[in-house]
C-alpha cells in the first residue's frame, strides 16, 4: 500500500512544481502588460497636457485683451480654436455672464 502513495507522492510533486511555475509566469505577464499600459497612458497625457495649458492660456489671453467678453466674443473664440476638432473628448465649455447685484433686477424682469 505505501508503495501506491509513493507513486501519488511522486506524481504529484511534478505537478506542484508546474503549477506553481505557471502561476508565477501568469503573473509575470499581467504585471508587465499593466505596466506597459500604464506606461503608455502617461504618456499620452504628458502629450495632451501642453496644449491643454496652452488653451487656458489662450483664454487667460482673452480676458486680458478685453475686461468684459461678451457671450459673441467668447463664441467666436471657441469656433476659432476648433475645439471639437482638436479635444474630442470635450462635451461642453460654456459662458456665464457676470451680473453684479445692482443690475439683477434687470436680469430676472427680462
């Protein structure tokens, strides 16, 4: 009888090693493919984010050739920068017009 168990015992060892082993190469490759990915995605946004600065500047230029912008004024601007062409992944970039106290009334009534 202990021969029996001699020969699992000796089957199953081959076994355990090969399993082990694969388990260790599996996780070898998830790790570098996360890594390569994580790689890859930094630096498509270290691409991006030069021209996304360059945009606020554009802006921060704007308000600084006009102290007031006009909701037409602001409207001209984005078609000039063609920004659903150069930023996909930009669904909404809006205008709010400042109304100072003094003149809500005049807002609310019409």
């Amino acid at each position: 009888m202990w021969l029996a168990y001699l020969v699992l015992a000796l089957s199953l060892v081959p076994t355990a090693v090969v399993y082990f082993r694969v388990q260790i190469n599996v996780e070898a490759r998830d790790q570098t493919r996360f890594d390569r990915v994580v790689r890859e995605e930094y630096a498509a946004i270290e691409q991006r984010l030069p021209h996304y600065l360059d945009e606020m500047m554009g802006v921060r230029g704007l308000f600084a050739a006009n102290q007031t912008v006009n909701a037409d004024q602001w409207r001209k601007y984005l078609d000039s920068l063609e920004m659903h062409n150069a930023y996909p992944g930009i669904r909404t970039l809006g205008y709010l017009e400042r109304v100072e106290p003094s003149g809500k009334s005049s807002v609310t009534q019409g």
